[in-house]
C-alpha cells in the first residue's frame, strides 16, 4: 500500500509518546536536574544500554551523591516519579498505532529504558508490546540508546524500510534530531500535547487519527 508521501511505517517512542507522563512538570524538572550533571546523565546512560539495572539503583544513589552531594534532590524526585506510577497509557496515540495498523502501515518502538532486576530478565517495556508494534527495540537489551545513529538503523533494518518511508514520533528534540539527520520524517510531542502531535501526524501519513 502507498502512502501519502511514500510513507510505510511509524517509529514511536515509549515515554512521552505512548505512555504519557501525569505530572509533566515534574518530569521536567527531573531531566533538567539530570542534564546539570555529568555523574548522572553518565548513569542514565549506563541504565539505559544495560550495564545497570534498576536492581543496582541504591549503589548509584550513594555513587553519585558522594561525587555530586548536589544530586541527592534527583533521587529524592526520581523515586516516586520515575519507578512508580508517574506513566500512564496517553489514548490519542493508543488510538493512532491502531488505526495506523489497520491502514496497513507498519508500527515500531524504539524506547531507551531499563532492565528491572540484576538478572536482566524484565525490563521497563509496555505490556506485550509485539501486540501493537511489527518492531520492538529496547536500549537495555541492544547496547546502544537515542540519540545514537546506530539504534535508528537498527529499527530501520528490522523494518526493511528506508530513512523516507518512515516516521519517527519522540518526546525529545535530540531523539528527533537524529532521525531527521537520517533521512527521517519527524515528529515530536512538545510539552506532552499528545493531540497536536497525533494531529501532526496525521498530516503526514495521511491517515485519520484524531476524528471518530
């Protein structure tokens, strides 16, 4: 099936897109709190490609607060925003992946996210995911994460697309930046205005997913 500019498949991310976050405004501050300082942003890159698990998250506490005593105010944030219920389903892109299917394109995720226990057996991923998605990719489990170009090529081969027929929905510039860079249709949900971003999409693919 062709689509409206030879668009085949759509390659969503997981946090911010499909799952949405209820308290935006702390999540914010959280990535703001984390980008201030490298002994974090080091350790969100070690958990997201696996090195790490969430079952290792007390020892990376005490790490950093004893190189960083700054950082304790993130682990006092990240603990009940992040590892617990701050994640909820967001409908307007629940509804877009069906609808997206049914049109006959295809459906990918490519989340960074993070491996549960020491035994690297359960990892931060939505319930069955391979119930909506043709594609599913976890940083955890392939050793690579956003924004590195490798992962996107990584999802394209698994695809059998090419960078123009698809197109890539994230939360975060930096992720989007990349898949432009690659060739790459984009769009990104700014400030968790999930509709306006479905709506954008909508455009593009040429499919409706917003109007019943």
């Amino acid at each position: 099936m062709v689509q409206k500019n030879g668009i085949q498949a759509v390659i969503f991310d997981m946090g911010g897109v499909i799952l949405r976050y209820n308290d935006m405004a702390a999540f914010v501050e959280l990535v703001n709190t984390a980008e201030k300082h490298p002994v974090l942003t080091k350790a969100m890159a070690r958990l997201e490609k696996g090195e790490l698990t969430l079952a290792d998250a007390p020892q990376i506490a005490k790490e950093c607060i004893a190189e960083e005593p700054e950082t304790k105010p993130f682990f006092e944030l990240m603990k009940p925003k992040v590892f617990e219920s701050h994640l909820t389903t967001c409908p307007h892109f629940a509804e877009a992946v069906k609808r997206i299917r049914v049109a006959g394109l295809q459906t990918a995720l490519l989340t960074n996210n993070f491996f549960k226990d020491a035994a690297r057996s359960e990892s931060t991923i939505i319930e069955k995911p391979e119930e909506k998605f043709d594609v599913v990719i976890e940083s955890c489990r392939e050793g690579i994460r956003k924004p590195d170009p490798e992962i996107y090529e990584l999802a394209l081969k698994k695809l059998g697309r090419k960078p123009e027929e698809c197109v890539f929905v994230d939360d975060l510039l930096k992720n989007c930046v990349t898949a432009e860079q690659l060739g790459m249709r984009t769009v990104q949900v700014k400030g968790g205005d999930a509709k306006t971003a479905v709506a954008e999409l909508q455009e593009i693919v040429g499919i409706n997913l917003l109007e019943q």
